[in-house]
C-alpha cells in the first residue's frame, strides 16, 4: 500500500479526467491521498473531494506564492473556519519561497506566522513548502511553534544537516518524484536517515518521477518513489511502503490503514 501525502488532485489539471486518475490511483494500491489548499478556493476543493472519498484527507493552507503581497484578514478569517470541517487534518501548505525575488518576503512572514498560530491553536500539524528560505523558515518556527507542533517538510529539498533538524524538531521529511533525477540529492539522504522520518508524495500535477518526467504528474505515480527510496535502502518495496503508510497514519493522527 502506497501513501501520497501531498497531492494537488483538487486542480484544474485534474478536472477532465479526475475519475480516471483516481481508479488508476487505486489500481497502483494507493491507499491514502491528502490533498493541501493553496488559497481558500483550492482548500474549499480539497475538503469537498476528502468529503466524497474515503481515502482522501484534506489540508488548509495559504501558499506563499499566494502571500506574495499582503493578505487581508478576512483571508485568515476564512481559513480558520475551513480548518475545523471535517477530515482536515493539517494546516498546510504554508511556509516561504524565494525563489521569485519579486515576491514580498515580509508579505509571506506575516501569513506565514497567522498561518502557524492557526496550527497551534487547533493542535494541528503544519505542512511546510520552504523553497530556498531555510533560515527563515526554521527562525519563524522557532518563534511561533510550542514544543509539541509536528508536522511536514513536504518535497525536501534541503541538505542534511537541515534534515537533521527538522527531525529534532518533530518534523518529517516528505520525499517526492525528484529523487529519481539523475542529479538529486535526496538518494544520499534517503539512504543516511531513518525510514522513521520519511513520508512520500508526488506534488501532482508537478514534478512527475522518472520515467514520466516532463509530463502531468499522477498519484498512481507514487509508487515509484516509493520504489526508489527501497532500492536505494536495500529493503524490500513492502517493508517501505509499510514504514512509510505507518509514519503518514502517525504525523497525521489517521486512523489505522488495513495492512497488505
Ligand atoms: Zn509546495
Ligand atoms: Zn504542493
């Protein structure tokens, strides 16, 4: 059984042919989806498809391509009340990227920061996209989070001593299709850490794996990450894929998965 916690099946990309995406998902023994907002629509979409699916969570979030200028209230008002229907199970994805160097970072610190005091108040994990910010990702968590707050380094991409404290601070380590680029990084990391800490997930409609590359990403397409990180392990795809559907059921307080 195969775990996808970070796919953006709400999409438009998706919307042509979302029904053959998701029986393709369950041929390839995909058993669990979270699908994260990016902005109110998109959460509102997530929630409505972890409504109608059994196997589909859902996550609130404020992207920071969405905090790229300054976000009025209400926005967080909205978010707030969307956080406690049914089946969301994290506050995600929030965090910075700057990448773009256009973008207003103390826009994305502000939302940011809302974004983490909603988690904390609602006891809820975080799933964090941090795209070249790791210095101020891990700053503003310092300050924002309690001791207990946990949650997802969704598609790592920082390098190992980042990774190292990230676990010791209570996150996982989400690992996607790029680790099976030629060039990656995260086989070296995959194979030093604990399969304790790693999660897997596609990022569809991005970043398809190896041998899709280039193309529209698919859930299904998880498997190959999955794949990946027990070749580079020397384990077998079972012992990988239970350890990591057990540490999605754990991060995300889910309940129990049937094994096989
Ligand atoms: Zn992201
Ligand atoms: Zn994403």
């Amino acid at each position: 059984m195969f775990v996808d916690i970070h796919c953006h099946l709400s999409f438009p990309e998706f919307d042509q042919d979302r029904n053959e995406v998701i029986a393709r998902l369950k041929e390839a023994q995909v058993r669990l989806l979270i699908d994260p907002g990016i902005n109110i629509p998109t959460s509102k979409k997530s929630i409505a498809l972890a409504r109608e699916f059994d196997f589909i969570y859902a996550n609130v979030g404020l992207h920071p391509h969405e905090a790229a200028q300054p976000v009025d209230d209400t926005i967080f008002a909205e978010l707030a009340a969307l956080a406690t229907a049914p089946k969301v199970v994290a506050i995600g994805e929030i965090g910075l990227d700057y990448h773009y160097p256009d973008y207003n970072r103390a826009a994305q610190h502000d939302a940011f920061r809302e974004m983490l005091r909603l988690a904390r108040s609602l006891d809820m994990p975080v799933v964090i996209h941090c795209r070249d910010a790791w210095e101020d990702t891990l700053r503003i968590l310092s300050e924002e989070s309690h001791s207990a707050m946990r949650g997802v380094m969704h598609c790592f991409s920082g390098d190992t001593e980042i990774a190292k404290e990230c676990i010791r601070r209570g996150f996982k380590l989400s690992i996607p299709g790029t680790i099976t680029y030629k060039r990656s990084l995260l086989p070296e990391l995959v194979r030093t850490l604990s399969l304790d800490d790693l999660l897997t997930e596609t990022d569809a409609p991005y970043l398809a794996p190896v041998p899709y590359r280039g193309k529209r990403n698919e859930p299904a397409y998880v498997r190959s990450v999955t794949e990946a990180i027990a070749t580079i392990r020397e384990i077998s795809l079972d012992e990988a894929a239970t350890g990591i559907a057990h540490n999605a059921v754990e991060i995300f307080r889910l309940p129990r998965m049937e094994q096989s």
